[in-house]
C-alpha cells in the first residue's frame, strides 16, 4: 500500500471532482463537497495555504468513502 502524499488543496479538490464530488458550499476557508449520486459520501477540505498533511488526507478519504489506490490513480490523471 502506497503512503498518501501531502497535497495542495486545490489537488485534493480536483481530485474529488474526478471523483464525481461537487463544491455545495464554502465557509470561509473550509470547502465542502458532496457526491453526485450518493449524497452520503462527502468531503470537506480546508484551503489553506500550505500543504494538507498526510493525516488530514486520509480523513478525507474516509469521509469520501474513496480508496487510497482509486485517489492515488486519479491523482496521476
């Protein structure tokens, strides 16, 4: 299993867009995202202007309900 990297938000918003997830709202620095046809998978990233630690990657993950290899290989796209 491949370590997550520590990414700019915006990649991580791309990503989750390739994904099928869509920005429903943002609220000051903090962006929210919810997929298309299951709005139970959702997303919030924060847009700061440093790197998201690997940490806070892996809860997005989760929260999106998207697996390391799937982010991993949409990343590369």
């Amino acid at each position: 299993m491949s370590k997550l990297p520590a990414l700019l938000a915006r990649d991580i918003i791309r990503v989750l867009e390739k994904a099928g997830f869509v920005i429903v709202r943002q609220r000051g620095s903090h962006v929210r995202l919810v997929h298309r046809d299951d709005r139970t998978r959702y997303a919030t990233v924060a847009m700061h202007g440093s790197d998201v630690p690997r940490k806070d990657v892996a809860s997005i993950l989760r929260q999106s309900k998207i697996s390391k290899e799937e982010f991993l290989k949409l990343l590369q796209k």
